[in-house]
C-alpha cells in the first residue's frame, strides 16, 4: 500500500517531537541530579527509569503517528529532535529551572525562618533563667559519672585480688 507523501511528512514531524520530548526528559534527569547529590546506585536506577520513559515515548510517538510500523526516517527524526532540542533550548530550559527551584528553596528558606523566629525567641527569654539549672546538672551529671568510674575502677581492683587470693589457695 503507498504511502503518501503528507503522512510521511507527518509522521517525521511527529519523530522530531518525540526527539524533543526524550531530550527534555534527560535535561530533567541532569536538573535532579544537580540539584540533589544521589548516590551510585539511585543513579543506575534513574538511568533504568530514563530508557523505560525513552522506550515508552518512541513506542507512543510511532504507534500514534504511523500504527506502529517502523521506518528509517523516524530514526532520523528523533536524532534530528534532540540534536535541535540540545542546540535550541537545553540551556535556556535547565538555566531557567534550576533558577526556579533556588528561588522557591530560598523563598521556603525566608518562610521557614520567618515561622521559627518567634520559637527562638521564646528558647531564649527561658533560657536566661535555665542556665544556673543546666550548669548544676552538668555538673551533678559529671560527679556521678566520676563516682561511677570510681567504683567501677575499685570493683575491678577486688575482683583481681580475689582472683590472685584463689589463686594462691
């Protein structure tokens, strides 16, 4: 059956589109790792995730573009779409949302403040009078510690002169 040249035409634009689409997801997948440090094998994971999406958005783009036959030129189109995608708007896109995301962690940063301030200052206004009382329970905390050592160090030096007493009996 021939294929006409406008579905053609259609179905390579539709590969371009899935091209774009497979390099926005990977600049997505940069953008979460720049932000958030993940270890060796979170990333084996996302990597597993990105060629599952990849898979799933090629099968959809042909599928829906050209029932599921596969052609050369839809090859050619999806390297065509993120060879553009990565020239055109890979840094404008990643620039922008890793300036996103900042500027809300900075806004959720000033909220976050904004929310504990008056907890600090309740923390200090009691504070003031608690410091005598900390202060004494350091101190006891250390006195009993010492008492601990020392009867702990005496019970090990009886128990070695009831050993040595056995021993010569």
């Amino acid at each position: 059956m021939p294929v006409s040249v406008e579905n053609q035409v259609y179905v390579f634009l539709w590969s371009i589109a899935g091209g774009a689409l497979i390099a926005l997801i990977y600049d997505l997948f940069r953008i979460k790792r720049k932000t958030i440090k993940t270890g060796i094998v979170a990333i084996y994971f996302e990597d597993l995730i990105y060629w599952i999406i990849v898979a799933v958005v090629m099968f959809a783009v042909v599928y829906h573009s050209n029932e599921g036959e596969i052609r050369g030129f839809i090859f050619i189109g999806t390297i065509l779409g993120v060879t553009l995608y990565a020239l055109l708007l890979s840094k404008i896109i990643t620039k922008f949302v890793i300036f996103t995301i900042r500027l809300i962690l900075r806004v959720l940063k000033k909220l976050w403040e904004i929310i504990i301030f008056p907890f600090k200052l309740i923390f200090k206004v009691l504070s003031y009078p608690a410091k005598p009382l900390v202060r004494l329970a350091k101190k006891s905390y250390r006195n009993a510690r010492a008492f601990s050592r020392n009867r702990i160090t005496k019970m090990k030096m009886w128990r070695r002169r009831y050993k040595n007493k056995i021993k010569k009996i």
